[in-house]
C-alpha cells in the first residue's frame, strides 16, 4: 500500500543475479528502490488494490471515499475486449452503452459522452484505441474535484496505458473472426538502460496493431492502424521518474446508424412503445452504397510526466499530454421511416473537424506525522487550451429508399452531381472555437489511529473561457467567463484491516451556451441553457479480505443519491410538437454491488469471479413520471473462468460471461430492452511460449436495438460473433 508521500519499498535491485555468500559473510544492504506515489503497483488477476484515479496519487481502494472500479489487464484479456463498451459489459456496475460507435456510455443514468486516457480527457467522434490499455478505472459521481475537467458530472472512464517492464518480454497475437476480420497487435518493453550502480535506469515500451475487416451491411466495415510507445527513466534510485508516451491511431472503420425500426409494433411497456427491427432491417440492409460513404479519423496523442521525491515526505508531479484529432466523413443513414413501413427516408452527413489540445497538471504532495494523526496535503493546478476547427455537420436529403427491394440506381446521378453541403467536408472549415480552462484546487487528508479513520475535503477553483470564429467573415467572439468552486467530502472508517465504510459528499459545474426551442424543433428560440450541475450523496462498504491464502473475496456495497440539473433533453414546445428543451432537475437513486473473488479448488486451479448487479430509481423534472433519457433501472453481470495450473490440464482455461439489463426510454417516446447476453471464452497455454483462446460472442445470436435517434436510424449489435487469438509471447 503506497501512501502520498511514504512509499518506499526495500528489495534487490531488479534485473541481476545475486552471488552467493558464505554463511559467516557479513550481507551487503539492500539497495533501497524508492516507488513514486503516483506510480500504482502491478497488478496481477482479476483484483485490484490501488487506483490514480480517485485521489491523482497511488491509493488504496480501501482507504478513499469515492467508488471506483478497476478493470484489470487479465480481464481485458480473457473477455479479449477490443473497445470500451465490451470492457464495460461486464465488471463494473452501473455502466451501460448509450451507442457504438464511440466511447458514449451512461454511468447511473448519466451521461459521459467521452473518456479519459492517463488522467486526461480524450474528445473523439470515434472509439478510443485499445491496443495498448493496461487498465480501465471507472469513478462514479462528480468528477471536477479529482480529475479537473468539469466535463464529467455522472463520472469518468479512464483508459491507462502500459508501462515499459524491466525486463525483456513481449508478444505477438493475431485474431481472427468471420466477415474476413483480422486484427494483429504486438506490445515488446523491456530495459533500454539497467542500473549498474549509480540509481538510473530507463524501460521501454512499443506497441504496433491493425484490424481489418468486412461486415454484412455495404456500409460498414473495420480498418485501423495504431502505433504507439512508451519510456520511463529512473533517476538517482527513483528518486525521480519520467514517464513518455504517446501514439499515432488512424481510423478509417465505419459504425454508423444503418437499421430502422418497425411502425406497426403495438406492444408497450410502461406507456411506451417497444422498439422493435423492422422486417427489412436485416443484417445485410445497408442504407446506402459503400463508395458514397467514407470516413477518416487521425488521433495523435503524446504526453509527459515528471515525478520527483523532494524529500521523505514531499513529492512533486509534473504532467503534460497533446491530443490532436481530425476527422472527415460522409455518412449515409435513415431519418425516417414513411407511413407505409418499408420506405426509409434518408440523410447524407458530412462531417469536418479538428481538434487540437493541450493539457497541463501539476501535483504536490506533503506529509505531516504529528503522533496519533498523520496530515496529508495536496496542492495542485490543471490547465487546459483547446481547439475546436468545425463545418458545422452538413446534411443534405437524399432520395427515399424501398428497403423491400433497395435499388441505388439513384444514388448514382446524386453523388456524381456536386453538392457543396456533403463535399465540403474534405476540404473546407468555416468556424473555430478555442477554449481555455484553468483550475487550482487543495486536499487536506486527516488520517487517524494508523488510517483506522480518515476524513477527506477538498475545493478546486475553476475558470473558463475563450473565443468563437468564424473563419469565412473573420468575426471573432468571446465566451463567457466563469469562475466558480466544486468540492469534494469524505470519511473513512476502517472497521477492521480488510474493511471500510465510508461517506463521500461531492460536486461538478458545467457551463452551458446555446438556447432552447419554443416553437418548432431547432428554432432555438427559447431561453438559454442554464448552467449543468452535478451532485451527489453517497454510502458505501467496500471490502478485501483473504481468509487463506486459497480464498479472497473483494468488493463493494454502495447507496448513492445523485442529481443533475439543466440536461439538454427532448419533450413538449408551446406548440404541442417535441423539441430541445432542458430538464431542470434529474434524480437518481439506488444502490449497487460489485464483488469478487478468487478461489483455490483442489490441487490442480483456481476460479475467478466478478458478480455485479445495480437497481436504480429516477425521475425528471420535464415529467416524474420518466426517467431520464438511457437510463437503465437495473443491470447485472457475472464473468467468471477456471484455470488448471496443475495436472494433465495444466495450461487449460475455461470461462464465460453473462450481463442483462431492463428496458431503458430513448427518443422521448420509446422503450429500449436488451436480451440476456452470454458470452464464453477458453484458452490454452503450450510450452513457454504459445497459447490460443477462442472467445464466442453472443452464443444466443441475439441481434437487439442498442440504441436509436430516429425510427430511422437506430444502432444494433450484430449478433453472433467467434473469434480465435493465436499468440506468441516471450
């Protein structure tokens, strides 16, 4: 357990053999490595002991006020997750995906429309990569205080990338799956330079990977390439640590909106109607012809840190990360579907935008031992400058489509005819924003009898601002700037070592510009947005506790009371008709379990389980009898494998997953419902050096509605899908 400012742990120094010595030899001192606090401890299994994310240092989940869950390298592996909503099915409670084609999820009924990587947010209209993620954390609730971004109201997903290892190791792996999918990556670290004496050392990571791939619908299909890498340098026995990353993601994959719903399903839940697939809307329907539809996404990311230890009991982080994103499409979907129930009516979407950024964190931790109380504080400022170089999404009507019998012939004299609204987006950017964030903020943790109780507070000052342009007419204006205070409130009670209560109080302010409608849909012509507000109220119980060493349970038990107020939602206008409007207050309550455990059986392996289950209750103020929008009332999972580490099926690994959740309201007027969802996975380990896993997706082939924005056009998952890793690692 690492604590903010005392966290050295004595041992060999890593990578070299120790000579024997003669029982009466006087033993050398151990060379004393020093562990930053902003450094967590490996991992290795299913459970995880310490996070960065809920404190910005190393803690132990068992010591901060804040529910937060770790989804760990081996669980990534086992369910062989290649984007954020498949790491999300299962392990956490409480998550559940609003689409997916990006990173959009609801984090207890609220949503987080983006995530984090290494701390920072990650703004992309496609999904973050996944070849070099170590981790996943998820933090429940207001996130300002910790995280300092004040995008984050109902939580934060935070994707953390690998580090370099000390010694040599890596490996290759190829998947492959149906629809001539193929996905290789190869991640290879180990020492670039090895302590020889004088403290300084340095570790390297590189990571490359693919995936390719065609699916049934015209207008879908995979194809990435990711380059990345990774250095850490150690100083003076790690008295100070730099730690270099970045990458290089080009996305040319297209997930879009390419199913519609059925008009004459009469069957209703709770005064909506269930959404159901139209009769057309099958798995090889495509809205339109692959070569009117095109799209390209460049992510670069880099970022820097410095860690030092100034003294025993201060530590000093300093943090920098770039993130650039361009992205060009032209995408064809539905928007609606005529009265007759086959003939689609659709929409071409062209998209232009890049968006540079830079962030800025800075992290100083100080310990005071007084006797029976121990003061931690922590003084820090972040920084944020973005830009945001826009068209606007330009759309254009294209000719109504019978999905009975689809005929493209049309298509043809449409894209070859010009049409600036879809060309313009390769080439030409109209506005421009740039905004800019700064923050300052203090945490004073009191810790008491040995940690047996520890009281939590902090504040953080933020400031926004920046300026709109218009880059045909040269206008610039400025936004509003705003200063205002979030906090943080908590306490920790360890009723035994391996048991903590804990109450946390905490709060986040998003600014909002933009107006509401009042008479058609995007008049914009009500009163403005008010500014977003994020609360939260919570209990809970978390624990850790090994009753042998064959037999270890882990987990939590958490009550929350949460509320937004000013979401930009749809409902009724003056006019009777449905428009953009704000709620002016959303509630959310209930409680959820997360829980784990690892279990020796016999004398030949072990079992892994994670169970989860969340029940939630919420209403809105646009009307109490509804919930919010996506919100899901209840969700559970379990993921759970056995591994034979001995005898004749040494090296054999079999496990599955399942996860349902209840029917959810979207698009003002309908009912969202996913099938059970079982998933099963082996794998086996040959020799030193070889192993394979098979991973069945959706045994039931269950082809549902994830999500949908217009009868129109509506998100599906695809069914049944196996896929087969071969893998080589050293």
């Amino acid at each position: 357990m690492l604590t903010a400012a005392s966290a050295i742990l004595h041992t060999v120094t890593p990578g070299f053999a120790q000579p024997a010595v003669d029982a009466d030899q006087e033993l050398e001192p151990e060379k004393v490595v020093t562990l930053s606090p902003f450094v967590v401890e490996d991992i290795k299994g299913y459970a995880a002991q310490q996070t960065l994310i809920g404190t910005r240092s190393a803690s132990n989940l068992l010591e901060i006020p804040t529910s937060v869950s770790v989804i760990t390298h081996e669980v990534l592996s086992d369910i062989n997750a290649m984007s954020v909503h498949e790491a999300l099915a299962v392990g956490v409670s409480g998550v559940t995906r609003n689409q997916t084609m990006t990173d959009d999820v609801n984090i207890r009924g609220f949503r987080t429309a983006s995530s984090l990587r290494n701390g920072i947010s990650k703004l992309t209209n496609k999904r973050n990569p996944m070849y070099d993620i170590d981790r996943v954390e998820v933090i429940k609730g207001p996130g300002a205080m910790l995280l300092g971004n004040n995008r984050f109201l109902g939580g934060a997903v935070n994707l953390i990338s690998r580090l370099g290892t000390d010694a040599p190791a890596g490996y290759f792996q190829a998947t492959f799956s149906d629809d001539s999918f193929f996905r290789a990556m190869t991640n290879v670290s180990g020492p670039l330079v090895r302590d020889t004496g004088d403290g300084h050392s340095s570790n390297y990571r590189v990571t490359l990977g693919g995936t390719t791939g065609r699916y049934p619908k015209a207008v879908e299909w995979e194809s990435d390439r990711f380059y990345g890498a990774g250095a850490t340098l150690r100083f003076w026995d790690g008295r100070i640590i730099v730690n270099l990353s970045g990458y290089y993601f080009l996305d040319e994959s297209n997930r879009n909106w390419n199913d519609f719903i059925d008009l004459n399903s009469t069957e209703t839940r709770n005064g909506l109607t269930v959404a159901k697939l139209n009769q057309y809307s099958t798995k090889s329907f495509s809205p339109g012809r692959k070569q009117d539809t095109w799209t390209m996404n460049i992510d670069r990311f880099v970022d820097a840190s410095i860690v030092a230890k100034l003294t025993d009991h201060a530590n000093l982080r300093l943090y920098y990360a770039f993130s650039s994103v361009m992205d060009r499409r032209m995408m064809i979907s539905g928007s609606g579907v005529q009265p007759d129930n086959y003939t689609l009516s659709r929409t071409g979407y062209a998209l232009a935008n890049d968006r540079p950024t830079h962030n800025f964190q800075m992290d100083f931790l100080h310990e005071l031992p007084l006797g029976w109380v121990t003061i931690e504080s922590t003084f820090g400022a972040d920084g944020a400058w973005e830009v945001l170089k826009d068209t606007g999404l330009g759309s254009a009507p294209l000719p109504d489509l019978d999905t009975r019998q689809p005929d493209y012939a049309m298509d043809e004299a449409y894209f070859s005819a010009a049409n600036p609204e879809l060309n313009r987006s390769r080439h030409q950017i109209t506005t421009g924003s740039y905004t800019r964030t700064g923050s300052g903020y203090f945490q004073e943790n009191l810790s008491f009898l040995d940690k047996r109780v520890i009281v939590v507070g902090g504040l953080r000052w933020i400031t926004t601002g920046g300026e709109n342009l218009n880059y045909v007419t040269r206008e610039m204006t400025k936004k509003r700037n705003d200063t205002y205070r979030v906090h943080k409130y908590g306490v920790v009670v360890k009723l035994l070592p391996s048991v903590s209560a804990y109450y946390t109080n905490a709060e986040n302010i998003n600014i909002q510009t933009g107006f509401n409608d009042r008479f058609a849909d995007n008049d914009r012509l009500g009163g403005p947005q008010g500014n977003r507000r994020g609360q939260l109220d919570e209990f809970g119980l978390k624990f850790n506790h090994s009753f042998s060493r064959d037999f270890q349970v882990y987990g939590s038990v958490v009550h929350f009371d949460m509320a937004q107020t000013n979401i930009p939602t749809r409902g009724l206008l003056e006019t009777g008709v449905i428009g953009n409007v704000t709620s002016e207050r959303d509630q959310i309550d209930g409680w959820e379990l997360d829980a784990g455990l690892k279990l020796k059986l016999g004398s030949h392996g072990h079992t892994d389980l994670i169970f989860t289950y969340f029940d939630g209750r919420g209403k809105t103020a646009v009307d109490p009898t509804l919930a919010p929008d996506n919100f899901v009332p209840r969700k559970y999972s379990l993921l759970g494998k056995y591994t034979w580490t001995s005898g004749p099926l040494t090296g054999l690994m079999l496990g599955g997953s399942l996860m349902d959740q209840s029917a959810k309201r979207n698009a003002v007027s309908y009912s969202v419902d996913y099938p059970l969802v079982v998933n099963l996975f082996a794998g086996y380990k040959w020799g030193e050096q070889w192993s394979a896993q098979l991973n069945v997706n959706n045994v039931t082939d269950k082809r549902y509605i994830v999500a949908m924005s217009t009868p129109g056009a509506v998100v599906t998952d695809p069914g049944l899908k196996t896929f087969l890793s071969i893998k080589y690692g050293w």
